[in-house]
C-alpha cells in the first residue's frame, strides 16, 4: 500500500514509480517490469522493440507539429540494486517494497528504494502517457543489467536507434547537469587452501560486524566510507593462534561493504582479549570514520566448527585483505575537489570450504591514469598465487564542454529557475560512455532528481526535486 503521505504530483510520474516499488526487479530478472512497460505502450498505440539482450525500445510519434524534429532518445535502466538490512525480512524476487515518507525523502523499509533508476523510467514513461507534453518524435530506451556490470547497454543493438540527442535520467543531483562519466572495469580472483581439523579444545567464533553506512562505489567512494572487510581484517589481527574458517563481507561489485562475518578458531583463553580489542578497535573507529559509520557494531559469539585453514594461511588471507587498495586513488585537477578521477573498491571477500573468492572494481576517466593501479593489483595477485579473471570492462563518457545540447539545458534551467546549474562529470559508470561508443554522433546530458544512498537501505528520494526535474524535462523536449 502507499504510505499515506505518500506524493502525488506530478501524478503521472509517482504513480508510474510507485508500481516500479510494487513489480520485483533485480538485475537479470526485469521480464515483469519490461512487460509493464510494452502493456502501457500497446495501450497507447505506440510500437516497440527488443534486442536479444533484453533491451527494450519504445517509439513514440512527434506531437502535432513537431514532426520535422530530430528524433530524441530519452535512456533509463529497468533494473535495481537489491540490499537490505539483516534484519529485514524480504525477497527480491518476489516482494514488493515497503515504502516509508520521512522529512521530505521517500524511501524504502530497510530496503534499497530503486529510485535509481526507477524515477527516470516512471519519468519517460510520463511523457509517453501524457498527450499535454509537447515533444519530436522519441525513442525509449530501456537497458537491462546496469547495476551488474552494464550488461543491457554492453550488449545494446545500436540499429533500434536513430536519434542523434540522447536525455539519460540517471544522475542523483538535481540543479546539476552531467556531461561526462567514469568507465570501469574489475576483476575477481580465487584460490584453494587446505583445511585442517579444529581441536576439541580450541574456542570457536564468530565475529559479526554490521552498522556501517556502504553506498555506491562510485558517487560514494570520496566520502571514505568503512569497508565491512577491511574492518573485520583489522579487528582479527593479533588474535592468538587464530585459524579462519570462514568470511562472508560484500555483496556486489558496485557496492561498498556494510556488513560482514568472519568465523574462526583460536587459543583456548582468549575470548576476554579479543573483546577488549574489539571494544577499543570501535572507539578508535568512530574517532575518524564519517558520521554515517558511526553505527558501527561488532558481536562475537560462539560457533562450532569442523576445519579451518591453518594459522599460516590464516595469516597471509588477512594480509592480503589489509594490503588490498581500495577507495579514491585520485582526484581532478579540474573539476571540484570531490570529483574522484581514480579509484577502486575492494568489493566482495568470501572464504567457504577452503575456497578464497575476492571481487574488486575500479572506475577511471582516463583509462591510461588507471594503469599504475592494474599493475599493482595483479602484481598482489601474482604475490599471494590468485587466480584471476577480468572483466571486460566498459568505456568512460569524455566530457564536451561545448556540447550544444548542454548550452540549451544551461540556458533553459537559468530561465525557468533562475539559477545556472553546475555542470559536473561523475565517478560512476552511467550507460552514457557505452552508448556513446556505440552510436558516436549522439549529444547527449543526464539529469535526474536527488537521491541519495543509492545502492544501500538508506537509499531515499527527495520528494520536492521530482517537480521541477519533470517541468524542465518537459520544457527541454518541447524546445528541441
């Protein structure tokens, strides 16, 4: 059910968004939202498309008059993250959301909302179900997969497009129009330990470390957010005799780690140590993390366990956690200061059954700036004898300063609100750097209304952006 408070205007925009919150959708399994969509497109006469990756294209008609426009696509993903608090009770694949109205944010129960990139969406399809917008012909472009590696526009038929102007809904500040993005890429890496069996004698725990903020490794990684792994690494170092067993930190490539487990065994004797550094460890914490972590909390408790690695392994895992790189490695000399131009995120850590899994990713703007980093990971890699596999990894969108579309959207948004917006590049990798490789010869701007905590359960959307993103979306479109 909605909330009671929950908004209403503009009409056609919140009630579109509100059943994207009701129809499950995480990456690789949008079949139901897509057809969501098509139904509303056959209702209102308009024909579509599908590539074989999922893709989706609606093609609307020209408003009277408007006909001798250039086509303009307007670009959103179906897909959302899917994160929620541990003591949250939900399925994904089949729960709808529980929204909650708070201060002037929607959000979520503990849940990710999906605001990125559902309020785009319910914004496109808007204007298609809206016969006041005055608007040239459009195509409705509607990827599959971003928030899992880009997939949907990795794999984009570029032959279902022929508009030469291109508005992505996706960026999270309103008053900001973007013009450049990051590109990325990643890596997972593995390798086998043996295991051997836990004495009767030894105690066994299970150290738990949730609280933390997390957040979107790309806008978020400036803001030097706690990693959960790196964390759980710290506060197990020096345990006596300590033998891991298992670690369950992370959950996607895109998402800084906000919670974590790590069970093990250790010298007879040594719970009373162990909770004295934990406790010390936090207050130390909460001495420089950002307020967001200030939530911070650890909880051990006993386990029973069969086999576990040896202390010498034991060891070399947690070393190789701690000197694993993550966060910003650089920042633009160009831009405003938190305008990362580098960084990599240390994404997922997992050991089960003797089997060490590891996924990092790293965004750049300019891919040669990010080679000093490749190097050093591989080179840790071939360190510690990982196995390693690549992401193929997807382009950066180059920002064009003298970009006409952007000149019209500066002048437009001066007009109707007086104020010019900033215009910024983001350290995320928005679908813009793929699809312009793909189609060279596209202009193209990103804007959207602010959201923030995108890709953690605090995500939430601040209600009163949502009405002036949609008066100059439909402003743009009708002088274009």
């Amino acid at each position: 059910m909605k909330p009671e408070q929950y908004p209403r205007q503009p009409a056609h925009i919140w009630e579109h968004f509100y059943q994207f919150t009701q129809i499950p959708r995480p990456s690789a399994r949008e079949a139901a939202v897509r057809q969501y969509v098509i139904d509303l497109a056959e209702q209102a006469g308009h024909r579509h498309q599908l590539d074989t990756a999922g893709n989706l294209v609606i093609y609307v008609s020209a408003s009277p008059g408007r006909e001798d426009s250039p086509t303009v696509i307007i670009q959103n993903h179906l897909d959302m993250v899917t994160v929620k608090t541990a003591d949250r009770e939900h399925d994904f694949d089949t729960d709808p959301l529980r929204l909650q109205v708070e201060d002037g944010w929607l959000g979520a129960d503990r849940t990710t909302l999906g605001a990125d990139n559902g309020i785009g969406c319910a914004a496109a399809i808007a204007v298609m179900t809206d016969p006041e917008v005055s608007h040239p012909a459009l195509e409705l472009l509607f990827t599959v997969e971003e928030e899992t590696g880009l997939g949907g526009a990795l794999n984009l038929d570029p032959a279902l497009l022929s508009g030469t102007v291109m508005l992505n809904l996706d960026t999270e500040d309103w008053n900001e129009l973007y013009i450049g993005c990051a590109g990325g890429a990643g890596w997972q890496f593995s390798r086998s330990f043996s295991r051997e069996p836990v004495a009767a004698s030894a105690d066994c725990w299970q150290l738990t470390l949730r609280g933390l903020a997390g957040g979107h490794s790309g806008v978020q990684i400036h803001e030097q957010l706690a990693n959960a792994g790196k964390l759980l690494a710290e506060a197990l170092r020096g345990v006596p005799g300590l033998r891991l067993a298992g670690i369950d930190v992370g959950i996607a490539h895109n998402v800084i780690p906000r919670e974590g487990t790590v069970s093990f065994c250790c010298e007879p004797g040594s719970e009373a140590g162990i909770r004295q550094r934990i406790d010390r460890l936090r207050q130390q914490w909460l001495a420089y993390l950002p307020p967001a972590d200030h939530g911070v909390e650890l909880e051990l408790a006993a386990a029973r366990l069969d086999t576990a690695l040896d202390p010498v392994d034991s060891l070399r895992v947690l070393d190789l956690v701690s000197l694993f790189p993550h966060g910003a490695q650089a920042y633009s000399l160009e831009q405003p200061a938190d305008l990362v131009d580098l960084s990599i995120n240390l994404a997922v850590v997992r050991l089960d059954g003797g089997e060490l899994f590891i996924e990092s990713s790293y965004r750049f703007f300019n891919p040669d700036q990010s080679l000093p980093l490749q190097h050093s990971v591989l080179a840790l890699a071939r360190a510690y004898d990982l196995e390693v596999s690549s992401n193929a990894g997807y382009p950066g969108w180059q920002p064009d300063f003298s970009s006409p579309l952007l000149e019209q959207g500066c002048e437009l948004h001066q007009r109707m609100f007086g104020e010019r917006p900033a215009i910024k590049a983001i350290h995320a990798g928005l679908e813009c750097g793929i699809l312009k490789s793909k189609k060279p010869d596209v202009d193209i701007l990103s804007f959207g209304p602010t959201i923030r905590g995108a890709h953690s359960p605090s995500e939430r959307l601040r209600i009163d952006t949502v009405e002036p993103f949609w008066q100059f979306l439909k402003q743009l479109l009708a002088e274009l």
